[in-house]
C-alpha cells in the first residue's frame, strides 16, 4: 500500500493540482501486481462492480452527507468512518462473460444477508419465483471478518455453496478509507 500510496495516488493528486484541475469525485484506480509492484491498468471516476459492492459495507456514514459535503466543499470537516472489519468481494461470473455469456440459468444456494456478508443482485432477474442469469456479472459476495484471509475464505465458501454454472469467480480485495 505504501508503494500504491507514494506511486500512484500521490502523483495522481499533485498532477491534477499541477494541472489547475479541481476535482471532486471518485478516483478509482485499477491496478496490477507485477512482482511485487504496482502499475496502473486505468482510472475511473467513478465506483462499478465489484469496487463498490467491497467499499460501501464498510462506510459507516450516511453517503448523501459525504456527498452534500464534497459539494459544499467542508468534507475536510467530516470524520469519515468505516466498519474495522477486512472485506472481501467474489464476482460470479456466467460462462462465457466477458464474451457471448450465458443467460437463463437457474441459481441455487443464495443465502439471505447476515451482519458480516451480503449477495448483491447484478445480472439476475425473478422468474416464476426462481432466480435466473441475466448478465456477464451474476452475483458480488461480499464478506466482512477480522482480517482479509477470513473474509476472502467466508466469500470462497459461500461462492461454492451457490449454483448457477458459474465459470470464474474474481477477487477484489477491500482497503482502508482515505480523505
């Protein structure tokens, strides 16, 4: 992290401010681990699957208050809070994603939302009271334990547990909150 923190996000900041650019707003950055240093794959200004699905269970304030305050520029007033709990976030997957993926596939085994893991519902739809495929990304478990090896374990162990064909399961990794 302090690789990331030192090549990346820091450089990134001080070139927007270098550049007169005033930004307010989600910077995501997509990286990649290449021998044990970080290297941008993109920047996003915004949050999709699966960031969001990792970060948002652990924000403990109320987000329409972060965002009033980016707006009214007094987020340096605000303590932002988040749960101390590691996350971790397992993409299913329909086969075939990204590509020509498969839909209408029944999914079993989705279990109801605890204190420490939610499914979220990204390609699925309700059919006659059963659970369908609908999308490249099916489902985002997201777990949240101690430390980042229990929550990625929790995830795995509910992703098996789920049934649907799924053909790869992505990891993303939660981290500490940052002003």
């Amino acid at each position: 992290m302090k690789k990331v923190e030192d090549r990346v996000v820091r450089p990134t900041v001080a070139g927007l401010a270098a550049e007169g650019i005033i930004y307010n707003g989600f910077i995501f950055f997509g990286l990649i681990n290449v021998e044990g240093e970080p290297f941008v794959i993109e920047y996003n200004c915004r949050m999709g699957d699966p960031e969001t699905e990792v970060v948002m269970p652990r924000l403990q304030n109320d987000l329409l208050e972060l965002f009033t305050a980016v707006k009214e520029q007094s987020l340096d007033k605000i303590t932002v809070s988040e749960d101390p709990r590691a996350a971790a976030t397992m993409m299913l997957v329909s086969g075939g994603y990204p590509e020509a993926y498969e839909k209408g596939k029944e999914i079993t085994g989705i279990p109801a939302p605890t204190a420490d893991q939610i499914v979220f519902h990204a390609g699925t739809k309700a059919d006659g009271g059963k659970t369908l495929t609908n999308g490249g990304r099916v489902l985002a478990i997201t777990s949240l334990a101690s430390d980042l090896q229990q929550a990625l374990a929790h995830s795995r162990e509910t992703a098996e547990s789920i049934s649907f064909g799924a053909s790869i399961i992505v990891a993303t990794l939660g981290m500490n909150f940052n002003k």
